[in-house]
C-alpha cells in the first residue's frame, strides 16, 4: 500500500496483531497513546478504512461476532494485507513533510512489532534524510520565500535526524530486552 498518510496502515497492522471488528478497532485506535500522539482516527473513519481494505483485499471478513447486538463483523489480514504492511513498515519515508506523521506512525508499529524491524528503519530512513540533506545543501532559489521553505524543511529534517538517534536507543532498548526476555524462557528467537 503506498499511501502518504499512515491511517489505513495502522489498521491493517493493528489487524495483524489479532483480527478485530471495527468498534473494537476504533476503541484500540482511541485508548492507544503512542497512536493518538502520531494520528488520530476518528470511529467512522475506521469503518470507511475497513472498506477500503476490503477493496484492496488486504482484509477479509473473518468471522461475525455473536450476540443479539449490532452485527459486528471481525476483519483479518490477507497475506496480501500482511505483504503491503511489511512494505510499508520497512520502507522510510521519501517526502520530509510526512516525518511526523508517516514516519512515526511506522517506527511505533514496528516496535510493536519487532524493535529489530524499528532499527532497520530508522537506519534506513537517516540515510536516506542525511542524502536529501546534503543535496538540499547546494540548493539555490530565486524567490526568497521559496528560499526560506526549503531552510525550514532543512531544520526540520535536522531535527528528524537528532530525534530517529533518540528512537534508535529505544528500540535498540526493546530489541535487549527482548533478547534478554527469550533467553529466560529458553525460546529460541
């Protein structure tokens, strides 16, 4: 899936983790701080991105919920579903603009998921700001507001590459733990 906003990517990871049914989905969505901080999903929302997801048959209407209530309609990933997520979760994101955003909303995924997957992307993704930086260096501009966008952009990627040092300590964090967690158990990893 190649979107530039994150909200359908977090639904269908949050689908891959346990399969849900839309309310359940949109409640995980609002009690979640680390996802309210990235995005907000509002309840109709979830639903219009449940039929989306559909559409690109990334998800499947899995099972319905049973009881006298509403009906409620439990979605899971297709393999599909769970090869766009993988993309998208390993791939940095190219527009600065949508640090804030797409970027964060991958990082946090990925730790849901694996610190290990976090790492390789926020190495990935401060290559890949320290490229645009260094070309954006040797940029020159006619008008000057034009000028002044692109320095603000700069200092905002500056700031992304400082903050993906900070995300990068936690997930190599997680990633210990984790390790330190499965040698206990005598799980392999």
């Amino acid at each position: 899936m190649r979107s530039d906003w994150p909200a359908e990517n977090i639904l269908l990871a949050l689908l891959c983790e346990r399969p849900m049914h839309g309310y359940e989905l949109a409640q995980t969505v609002k009690n979640d701080a680390g996802l309210r901080a990235i995005w907000r999903i509002e309840r109709s929302e979830v639903y219009f991105l449940l039929r989306k997801l559909l559409r690109l048959g990334y998800v499947i209407e899995h099972a319905e919920e049973p009881g006298d209530g509403p009906r409620r309609v439990i979605y899971a990933p297709t393999p599909g579903g769970k090869a766009a997520l993988e993309a998208w979760l390993s791939s940095p994101e190219k527009y600065p603009r949508n640090l804030r955003t797409a970027l964060l909303a991958r990082v946090y995924l990925a730790l849901r998921r694996d610190p290990a997957l976090a790492m390789q992307l926020i190495d990935a993704q401060k290559e890949q700001l320290l490229d645009w930086l260094s070309q954006e260096k040797d940029r020159t501009f006619d008008e000057e507001i034009v000028a002044l966008v692109h320095r603000f952009r700069a200092a905002q990627v500056q700031a992304m590459v400082l903050a993906l040092d900070d995300l990068g300590r936690l997930a190599a964090g997680q990633a210990d733990a984790r390790a330190q967690a499965l040698k206990q158990t005598g799980t392999p990893s």
